[in-house]
C-alpha cells in the first residue's frame, strides 16, 4: 500500500512538472481569440474617424504636443508573465537577421542597433497593415500561422505585442539612478494624408513621447530640413536624423529614436585619456574609466575571446567581448546568432577584476527599408504595401529611421577608496583587464535576456 501511494505521489510530481514544462508556441499567447475577432468585427462595419495632422511648420510647445504614454509597474497575469518570457526570443531573432546584413555595408564603423526598437518599429506598421502585408509581417516578427487563412484568428493581435514590448522596456530601462532612458518616436505624413484616429491611439502606447506632423514630400530638401530641426527639438541631443534626400513619392515617413545613458557604479575617469588602439598601428587618446570589484568573465582560449560582464542597473547588464590571441571582430561576428550570445554567457567565472574601459558615447542611425534591401526583403514595406489601416489613402513609406545614442559613464567615486574584496579573495591577486582596442557589446535585460543594444565599438567616441 505504502508503494502504492508513493508511486502515486512521483506520478502527480512528474506531472505536474511536465505540466509547467508545456511549450505554448508564441502566436497562441498573442493572437485574437474568439470574442476579440468579434469586437474587431464590430469596428470594421463602422465609419472610422480620421483627422489631419498639424503642418510641421506649426510651432506649438513638445510639451503641449507629446501623446506619449507610460505603462505604470503592476503585477502581470500568468498569461502576461508567459508574453514576457517568449517575447524576447522573437524580439532577438529578427534583431540578429537584420543585424547581420546591416554590419555588412558597414564594416570600418563603430554600429549599434536596438533589437527592441527595430521589432517595436515592425510592430507599428503591423498594427496598420492589412492582407498580403500583414501576413508578410507576421511572419517575418515570428508569428507564423501554420494555416495561410487571413481570417482574424489566424492573425496576432498587434496591442498585445506593443504591451508585452512596453513591460520588456520598463524592466529593461531599470528606473534607478544607474540608467536614464527616453524612447520618442514620430511619424510623418504628407500634408493632404488623413489618418485613422484608432491607429493612433493605438501606437500611442509604444513611446515614452509620440508626435505626429504633416509635411511637404514634394520638396524634398526643404522636407529634410524641417523634419531633422524638428526633431532636434524634441530629443535629447542633437543630431543629424535623416542625411539623404526623400523621394517626392513618398507620403509616410517613421522615425524611432532611443536615447540611453548608463552609470558604472563604483567607477571612476581615469586622470590622463588612455591609448585606444582603433587598429593595429593607429591609436587615439580616449577618456578610460576604472572600476573594480568581482566580476563575471571568461577567457576563452578555444573561442579566442574576452568576456567580462557587467551590471549597469537593476536588472540591466551590459557583456564585452574582446578578439584576442589574433582573432578579429569580423570573424566574431560572422557567427553571430542568439545561440552564440548562449554561449558567451556559459561557464563565466567569478574573479576581483580591476576593469578599465572606454568611456562611450555612440550615435547610430539606420534605416530599416535599407535592412529589409540588403535581406532581399524590400517588398515588406514598399510600394506595394497594404497600410490601409493607418489611413484610407494609398501610401508609400519612406525612411523609417531607427536611431540610437548610447553613453555610458563613470559615478565618480573616489578613486583612493580601498576596495572591497571579499574574504575569501584576499589572497587572490586582482585581476588586470584593459578594453583598449575594437570590442563588441551587448546590453541585456537579466531574467528575460531581451537585447537592448548590441554594437560594434571601432571608436568610443562616434557621434554622427
């Protein structure tokens, strides 16, 4: 009897292990469901509102004009929590695709891309997008449905995917003194161009400040130059965002913009700028910032690389990986995929480690029409593409624009403070590593592993 019972209890465990086990494959946690299909239903037999964007010409205050929108910190469902935990794996696929062909064309430069924005940018036009086009898009964020039916079941619910992106960010974004974030995005449209009301408002949601403003397209330089002063206006620091012509043709225009700034705690400037040796032979003085404490790192003797890990906030941490033992950036990223970044993160040892490394501050900007070029992908969002949801017009996108700023920066403790070595290390000589020439970089979110940023630092001081 006893055995009985015994096996009986190792059969509820094992099940119920299993049970938790369950894979539940991502289009199942964000797409419609029955009753959603028939609210959506509803609204496309009604008449939809539409209204027309302010002329960028217009001066009114950022202030007065943002529609951003911040999802406050709450407690998430299970079915919250389960979007959470799959989305990133999504979210870093495609931003590794279109990484690899855009490190291609440009392989001399310091590069760095958001994996959170580029996806959130993609989800944007879903969320406007209908037949052909939003099944294309579908596909390419992961969503694939296994029928090629475009009935409302069979589609992902783009809501779900822009709150899943917003809860992602908000822990991403770790609101401690360490990090300072903003996320702006704004789109464009020609003057004549009217939009969906619930288009909107539905993208609202996706940025901390969201704006929207019509502009001439038929001029194109004049265009430009009031969309980059524009925008300069309205964002952290000032920059170039759009440096080639727009085609008269166009009458859609996105822009994302990302501006990040992390503190490394415990750290300080070192007094003199440091050599950087940006290739073999040449080298620039660069302001080096020190920190030192236990760390996170590997030596990779078969891999030829470096890995130090690093926290920035809460929850974000922020991996280096040097070439060493003459291997090169190039080689290192030729392979990369998120079963690489996997195996950066195995078997990293705890060691006291006095860490110098740049202090960066990086601009980026892409243009995700040219990524989708360069995958041979162009008609995801060309002339052909079906946006009737974002306005009853036929539009041609333009430039979406992706752009990033990226600083990271010393707290400026007291650089005589005794370190703190734990007990049982003091015996143990600290270790000396010194990131002083092209490294790449990976800023993540601990328990979820979303990528924010990756990039490649050819120079730590890029601004563009």
């Amino acid at each position: 009897m006893n055995i009985q019972r015994i096996w009986l209890c190792l059969t509820v465990c094992i099940g119920y292990s299993l049970s938790n086990r369950v894979y539940i494959h991502p289009f199942n946690l964000f797409a419609y469901n029955k009753s959603e299909c028939e609210k959506v239903e509803k609204q496309n037999h009604t008449i939809e509102a539409l209204f027309t964007p302010v002329s960028i010409e217009v001066n009114i205050s950022p202030e007065e004009e943002t529609l951003g929108s911040t999802v406050q910190s709450k407690l998430l469902g299970i079915v919250e929590r389960q979007r959470v935990s799959i989305l990133p794996s999504l979210v870093n696929d495609a931003g590794f695709r279109s990484f690899n062909g855009w490190r291609k064309t440009h392989k001399d430069d310091s590069i760095l891309m958001s994996f959170t924005n580029l996806f959130g940018s993609l989800v944007s036009f879903y969320l406007g997008a209908s037949t052909h086009t939003s099944a294309d898009l579908q596909a390419f964020l992961g969503f694939a449905h296994q029928s090629g039916d475009q009935d409302c079941v069979s589609k992902v619910d783009a809501l779900k995917v822009i709150s899943t992106l917003k809860h992602i960010d908000n822990r991403l974004f770790s609101k401690d003194n360490s990090v300072e974030s903003l996320k702006m995005t704004c789109l464009f449209v020609s003057k004549d161009v009217s939009l969906s009301e619930t288009f909107i408002q539905n993208l609202i949601p996706s940025a901390d400040k969201f704006y929207v403003r019509g502009v001439d397209f038929t001029n194109s330089a004049k265009a430009v130059e009031l969309i980059n002063e524009y925008l300069n206006t309205r964002s952290t620091k000032k920059s170039t965002y759009i440096s080639t012509p727009v085609d008269d043709s166009v009458n859609i225009l996105f822009t994302s913009y990302i501006h990040f700034k992390g503190t490394l705690k415990n750290s300080y400037l070192i007094p003199e700028p440091q050599d950087f040796w940006i290739e073999p032979g040449k080298k620039i003085a660069t302001p080096m910032i020190s920190l030192s404490g236990m760390f996170n790192y590997k030596h990779d003797i078969n891999m030829s690389q470096l890995i130090v890990k690093v926290p920035l906030g809460e929850n974000d941490f922020m991996l280096l990986i040097q070439p060493i033992n003459g291997n090169t950036l190039e080689n290192m990223e030729s392979s990369l995929s998120w079963d690489t970044f996997l195996k950066w993160l195995e078997n990293l040892s705890s060691r006291y480690i006095n860490l110098s490394l740049p202090k960066m501050e990086i601009e980026s900007s892409y243009d995700i029409q040219e990524i989708l070029s360069d995958m041979e992908l162009p008609y995801l969002l060309g002339k052909k593409a079906d946006l009737s949801k974002i306005s009853n017009a036929e539009l041609t996108v333009g430039k979406v624009i992706n752009k990033v700023h990226f600083e990271l920066k010393e707290s400026g403790e007291d650089a005589n403070k005794a370190p703190d070595i734990p007990l049982n290390k003091k015996d143990q000589e600290p270790l000396e590593i010194k990131f002083q020439k092209p490294f790449l970089f990976v800023v993540f979110e601990g328990k979820t592993k979303a990528l924010l940023f990756i990039g490649r630092v050819k120079s730590p001081l890029n601004i563009m």
